[in-house]
C-alpha cells in the first residue's frame, strides 16, 4: 500500500510540473516574441534591470523570417523593421537582423545595417553589437504570450 501511494505522490508530481510549465522555448524558425529585460552598460559591468528603464523593448520574430523591434515610452513608440535569418555553427546559434533603413534602433558599432543576436538558450537572446565600442549589450527572453 506504501509503495501505491508513493507511485501515485510521483505521478500526481510530474503531471502538476508539466501543468504548471507555461514557459516557451524559442521556436528557432517560428513566430517569438523577446522582451527586454536588462541592459549590460558596457565596460563598468553595470546591469540595468528592466524595471529601472525610461523604456521598454520588443523584438517579434515571425515565420517568414521578418522581425519588428519596438521601443515603447511612456509617451511614444518607435519601430523598426526587417528581415533575419538563423546562422547555425557547430558551437553557436546566432540571428542576424537586416533592417529596411537605417534608425537609433539598430545596436551594432557601425554605420551598417546589420546586427548579430546571439541565441544563449531555450528562452534568452542577447545583442551584445555595442560592446567591442564600449557600449551597451540588451538581455532579452521569450515573453509569455
């Protein structure tokens, strides 16, 4: 009877943490939406958590390989858009993003209209296009939808 009703405790378990599991994994070619959660302020190592922006952050991925990111203030919206693909190595997974024109929105060193966005696992991206110019890196995860 003890060993019923152990049997029964581990089932009852395993089917509440599989109900109670509302966390998406990216879906590497599908429709994702990222929400900023943190900004990496560069060489001082500062992080600024979400809570403490004049702003918030989108990036929505979807199936046909278009991106939208938005930038969200209290009073306005900016949005840029374009195309991505996944670049896939042995070692690393990594998005990269080609908008349409050029805007404030693109976070990369240069003038060009590309950005990297690095997979870091089932639930985070990162865009890490500042940094080698002492700039800001942008912690996303996979929003609950």
């Amino acid at each position: 009877m003890k060993n019923l009703a152990l049997l029964l405790s581990l089932i009852s378990l395993v089917i509440n943490q599989s109900c109670d599991s509302t966390d998406e994994e990216i879906d590497l070619q599908g429709n994702n939406l990222f929400e900023l959660q943190y900004i990496n302020a560069g060489m001082s190592g500062e992080i600024i958590e979400k809570k403490d922006l004049e702003f918030n952050e989108f990036i929505e991925l979807s199936s046909d390989n278009q991106f939208v990111k938005r930038r969200v203030y209290p009073d306005s919206t900016s949005i840029a858009k374009g195309s991505y693909r996944l670049i896939e190595s042995d070692d690393s997974k990594h998005y990269e993003f080609e908008y349409e024109e050029d805007s404030y929105l693109i976070q990369n060193c240069g003038i060009s209209l590309k950005e990297h966005i690095s997979i870091l696992n089932t639930k985070e991206i990162f865009n890490g296009g500042y940094l080698p110019c002492d700039g800001p890196g942008f912690g996303y995860r996979l929003a609950n939808q």
